[in-house]
C-alpha cells in the first residue's frame, strides 16, 4: 500500500536543460534552420571521390514555384554553386504552350528543354538526340560494366551524367518531379532512374503501365477533368480554366500541343535574347510633408467631419 502522505508532500519540479546543454549547443546552418536545404542529401550529391580529381558532380535541380517549373544544371564549388543551363516553364509560351506551365506535362517540357540546351552548348546534341517517340519507358544500356540511360552510348564521348536534386520536396508515386527528370532523360541526358516512382507503377503488384505515363505526359489527366468539369459544373470550369479557354486550348487537342511544343525545344532550345530593361522614371516620389502640414491636414479632415454632422442635425 502506498503512504498517503508521500504524494501530498511531493512538488511539481519543472525540468530544465543543464548549463553543460548550453555550452555544448551548436547551431545548425542558417539554411537548415530555415528548412530550405537538406545537408544531408547535398553532401551526398556534391562530394566527389578523390580519385576523380575534381571532376564536379552534376545536379539536374528541379524546384516548383507557384507560378512556373524550373530546371537547372548545377555544380558545386567551395565559394558556391554554378549553373551551366538553366530553364523555366516561363519560356514555353516561345514554344506555343501557353497555359498550365505547373502541371506534369509543363514539368516534362522543361525538363526536355533544359536537357537540350545543355547538350547544346557541350556539343553533344547531335550524338545524344534523347528518345524521339515518347512512350513511357525507362531508357537504359549497358556499356563498358557500366549502366547508362541513354538509348546508345558513343565510343568517343559518354553521356552527360546529371543526378536528381529534389531538395525538400516529397519524393512520392507520381509527383511533378519525376515529370521532368523524364524529360531530361529523354532530352539525351543521364540521369539515373528507376520506374517505380513515376505515374502508373504499382507497389503492390510490382507492375508499370507506361501507357498511362504517357497519358500523364501529354496532359491527359488534365484533358479529362476538362471534360469533366465542363459536364457538371460549367462556371467552375469557366474559372479554373480560364486560360486555357482564352488561348483556344480544348481537351482534344492537348496532345497535338504537347507533340508540338516537344519538336519546337527540340529545333531551337537556345534560350531567348534577353531585352534591354529600361525603368520607368516618370514616377516622382511626393516630398514628405512638414509637421504642420500634417496638423493641418488631420484640422482639415475634423472640421470636415463636424460640418457633415451639424448638415445631418439639421
């Protein structure tokens, strides 16, 4: 039996964090404290062995904003990171897409457009053309011992290897992510990958259905809520796809737009001139008003107020 009298004598003590904590506390880095990078992955995908000599590790960086996809080729020094080619989904209405610059299909054009232009500026976009018919499928080859996701691997010059730089972004079945490693794989780059994170790969069942990535790729997803929403809610349909309506862009010919917008980055991936930005300097700011001024603007507004109220006594 417990003494009554023990829990009435005992008083609450509030733990704390010894001074030894405190002293031995370090502070992480200011970017992990803000959740922007992962360390963690960054170093994995930085660090280089050492008998490679400084050659840098590449990294296909894919980050989504509210407004726009972007694709970036990137390398790390100590002083910081340097970008080789970098493109946005802000650039495909160059291309003729005009609308839905965030979805899965817009994710895999810039992926495709930032792969090319890479190539292009290497000069392996001729031995390196990507997979031309897109079908959903994971392109790989052995060459050498060596696994390459590429179609053909040349005798003189391997493929560029970019890997996949998600930051902080959940790596789940089917994300947006994947839509643009898909379009830089086949753009012609590197990029080590697997099916079982893209659309249409079941877990359970350890199946593909590249069929349906495709359909994905092409905004067929897209295309059916079109319809959809069309069928039951015509004023919603109105709203959400309000762009998509003044750009003439309808559900059946969506895959006809995509099947452009990939021929048109593949002509011409070189990004555009960048045009002379020039302010407008006709804005002048007001000059800031003396402390009697101010009085007599705030006198002005009460004997505007009186006069309105006597008018409604009346």
């Amino acid at each position: 039996f417990f003494n009554k009298t023990q829990f009435s004598t005992m008083v609450f003590v509030k733990v704390q964090k010894s001074k030894a904590y405190y002293a031995r506390y370090q502070v992480k880095f200011r970017r992990r404290r803000e959740g922007k990078t992962d360390y963690r992955q960054r170093k994995r995908l930085c660090c280089q062995d050492k008998n490679k000599y400084q050659t840098p590790k590449y990294r296909l960086v894919v980050r989504f904003t509210n407004k726009q996809v972007i694709c970036q080729i990137a390398y790390a020094l100590v002083d910081g990171d340097r970008i080789l080619a970098q493109a946005s989904s802000s650039e495909l209405p160059r291309y003729g897409l005009n609308a839905g610059l965030k979805n899965y299909a817009a994710a895999y054009c810039t992926g495709l457009l930032v792969a090319r232009r890479l190539l292009q500026k290497v000069g392996l976009d001729e031995l390196y053309e990507g997979n031309t018919e897109v079908d959903g499928e994971v392109v790989k080859t052995e060459y050498d011992g060596k696994e390459f996701f590429v179609e053909e691997v040349d005798d003189d010059k391997y493929p560029f290897r970019a890997l996949l730089d998600v930051g902080c972004r959940p790596t789940t079945t089917g994300a947006r992510i994947f839509g643009a490693l898909k379009g830089a794989a086949d753009g012609g780059l590197d990029v080590p990958h697997s099916e079982k994170r893209f659309p249409g790969y079941d877990r359970d069942a350890k199946e593909y259905d590249a069929d349906m990535h495709r359909e994905r790729i092409f905004g067929g997803h897209v295309g059916e809520y079109m319809e959809y929403l069309e069928e039951e809610d015509n004023q919603k349909y109105q709203e959400h796809f309000a762009k998509y309506i003044e750009h003439d862009m309808e559900a059946d010919g969506l895959e006809e737009l995509y099947e452009e917008v990939h021929e048109k980055i593949r002509e011409d991936p070189s990004p555009a001139e960048k045009k002379d930005f020039t302010p407008d300097k006709s804005y002048k700011r007001k000059a800031k008003q003396t402390l009697d001024e101010r009085k007599a603007a705030v006198q002005a507004k009460k004997d505007a107020k009186i006069a309105e109220l006597e008018e409604d006594d009346e």
